[in-house]
C-alpha cells in the first residue's frame, strides 16, 4: 500500500516514469509479436486514479481493444474513492 500512497500525494512525481513503463512493457510484447487481446491490471494497480488515467491512451496507441476493468461483488464497498 506505500505505492497507493504515494500516488495518492504526490502523483505527479510519478506519472512520466510509470507512464514510460507501462509503455515499455507493451512495446516488448509488440516487439515479440505477442498479439495483446486486452490490458488488465495487477492487483488493481490500474484502479489508482493517475494510472486510470492512462490505460485508455495506452490501449488507443496500440491498438489493444479491450480493458479489463476489477468488477467484483462487495469491492467498491471496500474501496477510498
């Protein structure tokens, strides 16, 4: 949770890096022809508001057409936002 924080605080401190990680991890998948049906998260990372902010421009630039987005009963009563 010490990343939750973090870019709860301070987010634009960490926009452009994780910006250019997320960027990373996708172009290497492209790169190895792995063809990327959706984006999903990782343990509701993309949930936090600054990263939710930019998974719709990463699946527009390349082209991925689905975004799995967490739907799990009861979670939005557990949620800060």
């Amino acid at each position: 949770y010490p990343l939750f924080a973090k870019l709860f605080l301070r987010p634009r401190r960490y926009i452009e890096p994780i910006r250019r990680e997320l960027e990373a991890q996708v172009a290497r998948l492209k790169d190895a022809s792995i063809e990327l049906t959706h984006l999903n998260g990782h343990q509701y990372l993309e949930l936090v508001p600054t990263i939710a902010r930019m998974v719709p421009d990463l699946a527009r630039r390349f082209n991925i057409p689905v975004i799995r987005i967490a739907a799990e009963s009861g979670f939005t009563s557990i949620t800060l936002f």
